[in-house]
C-alpha cells in the first residue's frame, strides 16, 4: 500500500510530504516567518544515514541559528542545492521550492507520530504564548 502524499508536521516546525517511500522535508511556514530571513542553509550529505531526531543540517536567520532534525529515519538521497545560493527560498517558498532534503525512508510507520495539518495548526495555536 503507497503512503499518500499528505504533509505531516514535527513540534520542532518541519514539515515531510512522502511520495512512495521519498520524504520531501523543510521548515513550516510557521518557523521560517518566526526565524526572518534565511542567510545560509547547511545541508546533510547524500547517503548520510539519520534517524529520527538526528540533527541534519542548520539553517541561518538574521535572527538565529537553528538546527534542523530528521523528522523519520532513513538514507538521505537528495539535498536542494539551490538553498545554497538561495536561502531565502525556504522564506517565499517553505512547502515547495525551499524544501531541504529528500530522503529514502526506513520507518515509515514513525510518520503515524506526526500531526497533520489539522493537529499541527492547533498545536500552534495552543502554544503560541511563545509568539
């Protein structure tokens, strides 16, 4: 059975949309919009293996600094180059063009503990006193 291509969402603001056993993984709308700017990328190395929670690159703001954690587990099998001369892609474009890695994955069953649109817009809502 294919996984459908509905995007779920991570308490630590990333987003993955599967597509057979490819995850397309980014920041949320909501994070990029909190963090401003993006000036750099840091990108994971294709083949790097991580697991779920691992830290697999950063992302940069006139702001701060963030890390950015694997959201499942699996190989990553492709990374979007265009962030390094363009970060600010994931500003105008979170869900599309300004995605940050692709990867191959070995658990799909952990997408089941992440939220949905739905669940994710309320978890925002119920904890927006960091706002």
């Amino acid at each position: 059975m294919a996984v459908s291509a509905v995007r779920k969402f991570t308490k630590e603001h990333e987003w993955i949309t599967v597509d057979g056993t490819t995850g397309t993984i980014g920041i949320t709308y909501h994070a990029q919009d909190k963090l401003g700017e993006m000036v750099f990328v840091e990108l994971p190395e294709v083949g790097e293996e991580l697991s779920k929670g691992d830290a697999c690159g950063c992302v940069e703001s006139v702001k701060e600094v963030r890390d950015l954690y694997a959201p499942v587990s699996g190989e990553c099998v492709e990374v979007n180059l265009a962030l390094q001369e363009e970060p600010t892609l994931v500003n105008s474009s979170p869900y599309d063009d300004g995605w940050i890695i692709k990867m191959k994955l070995s658990n799909p069953e952990e997408l089941d503990d992440m939220m949905d649109e739905e669940a994710y817009q309320a978890y925002l809502k119920a904890n927006s006193m960091d706002a």
